[in-house]
C-alpha cells in the first residue's frame, strides 16, 4: 500500500519566466508618418511660393479678403500665369523652347480690367443722371421754384453733373456787390440740398461774376472775394436744406475768369452759382497724393472745406 501512494503523488515543475521589456505598440508610427507628411507638405508649400510670381500672389491675397470682386475683374492681381514654372509651359521638365501661355490669358483679363472700370463709369453716370432728373423734378412740382426753372442749367461734365443757378436781369440771386441770398435763392439751396443728401459724391461750390468793375475794388475787396463770398453763402443754405458739412470739398470764386456767356461778358447769366457732384474721377484727382501727378494738376490739390481764391483770369472785375 506504501508503495501505490507514492506512484499517486502528483510531479510538479518549476518554470521561472525571465522578465523582459514590454512590447512596443504601433502608435509611434501613425506620429511619425504624420510629421513625415507635414514635412512633404511644408516644403511643397515652400516650393510653390518660390515659384509663384507677384501677380499671384497678390491675387491669392486679394482673392481672400474679396473673393467676389477678384473673380469677376481678373486681371494681373488675380493671377498671370498658367504654370508654376516661369515662363510657362506644359511639361515640367523641358526649360527650353516653352511658351507662356499666361500672355493670352493675361491680355483677356486687362479687357476685363476695363470693361469693368466702363461699368462702373457708366453707373456712376446713370446715378448722376437719375440726380438731374430728380432736381427738375423737384423743381416742377414746386410751385414756388416753378417761375425759375429757367435761370437752372444741368449738364454733365469731365468732373460730374454741374448744376448751375444763373443770374437774371428782373430776378437776381443777389443785390448788387453783396453776398446777401435774396429769399428765393434760399428756397432753390434748400431742395437741391435735400436732393443731394441722397447721393454719396462730394460737391465743389463756384462763384461766377460778370465783367462790371467792382466798386472799390482796387482798394482790397475785389470781386475774386464777392465771388467766393457768394459761394460760401451758397455752402450754407444747401447745409440748411440737410446736406451734411463734410460732403462739400472744395468753395471757390472765380469772378469773371469764366463767363457763361462769352460774347458778353457782362451778361446777367455769368452771375452764377456753379455745384459740381464730383464723380469718382474728380474726386481722385483731388485727393491725389502723387507729387508728380500733384504737380501736374495743381488746381486739384485743394485742401478739403478751402475758400480757394483762383486766379485764372488776369483782372479781376464783375458785378
């Protein structure tokens, strides 16, 4: 029986497992097949902004600050070429013999420069004309202004619309050597004032005279200063009549330099109130900070609400 209990007891083996590091996981692939792709990008990044021109470039910024506007002007500022390398081509790897298809693209897109700026030209003019409308208007619908429709003279010019109030013989805006707006002068600032505070243009206010010596005007006052004086007094009714001060740029006198009526330079009509609605051309050439370009056109270099005493003519006499 002894020797049965001995063969019954179980053998048991003793494994000692030698410990070892733990296994990595994949992770540190996935990050450094992440940096290896940012890398790739980087320096194609880098590549393609030393090989973009100026043109480009600045389209790519224009584009993001007013997409719309780049896309439907074009032109050089929206991008003037069609490869990546200069001067064009199809195939990256031939450098001789290419040719620049940017070149047709590029004359398509000045077309479209200036169609654009004629576009904005020809609106700007219909808004001004839809402004002359309006002023005649006003002034037919007014029984108080109605008699005087024909001392008001609208036309369009180089620097916008030019309503002129001229002056009549039995009806005039002012007494004689005076800068005193007789009452119905008043009542024709305010409408036309009420009807340009709807327009966004900047004016400009001319005073006109005839060619009747001034009383003592040797003696300093002369009629450059009855003019500008005129179209100061002028300034304030169309700002009684709800035109805002900073809308009018420019008030001068020109006294007789400029007569409305040539042949008789001492007619009524040249005593006249000449406002000009700027269009986007003449208020340009106003603000111009070019010194050359300054230069070349002086008499629009005034500084804004200025009583510019222009001598454009040599004596400097009217009434």
């Amino acid at each position: 029986m002894a020797g049965d209990s001995k063969k019954l007891q179980p053998i048991i083996i003793k494994r000692i497992k030698k410990s070892g590091h733990a296994a990595h996981g994949g992770a540190w692939k996935i990050a450094y097949a992440d940096f290896v792709t940012a890398m790739m990008a980087f320096f194609l990044l880098m590549w393609l902004l030393g090989s973009t021109t100026d043109g480009d470039k600045k389209g790519i910024a224009d584009y993001f600050q007013s997409p719309l506007k780049i896309a439907l002007a074009g032109g050089s500022g929206s991008g003037d070429s069609n490869s990546i390398l200069k001067g064009g081509g199809e195939s990256l790897t031939s450098t001789v013999g290419q040719v620049k298809k940017g070149e047709v693209e590029a004359t398509r897109n000045t077309i479209n420069l200036h169609k654009l700026k004629q576009e904005q030209i020809r609106a700007e003019v219909a808004r001004l004309e839809d402004v002359k409308r309006e002023i005649q208007e006003k002034l037919q619908s007014n029984e108080k202004l109605k008699d005087i429709s024909s001392q008001i003279r609208l036309d369009m010019t180089r620097d916008g619309l030019r309503i002129q109030i001229v002056d009549d013989q039995n009806r005039p805006m002012f007494p004689s050597g005076s800068a005193q707006i007789a009452p119905y002068m008043k009542d024709l600032l305010h409408e036309i004032g009420s009807v340009l505070t709807e327009v966004p243009n900047h004016l400009t206010l001319e005073g006109h005279t005839d060619a009747q010596p001034f009383s003592g005007g040797d003696r300093g006052y002369s009629n450059w200063e009855l003019s500008a004086d005129r179209a100061n007094a002028s300034r304030r009714e169309l700002i009684a009549g709800g035109l805002a001060d900073d809308r009018v740029l420019r008030v001068q006198g020109l006294a007789s330099s400029q007569p409305f009526d040539e042949k008789d330079p001492r007619a009524p009509a040249n005593r006249r109130i000449s406002i000009i609605v700027m269009n986007r051309e003449a208020e340009d050439r106003m603000f111009r900070t070019d010194p050359e370009q300054a230069a070349a056109a002086p008499a629009d270099s005034s500084a804004s609400n200025a009583t510019n005493f222009t001598a454009a003519g040599s004596t400097a006499a009217a009434h």
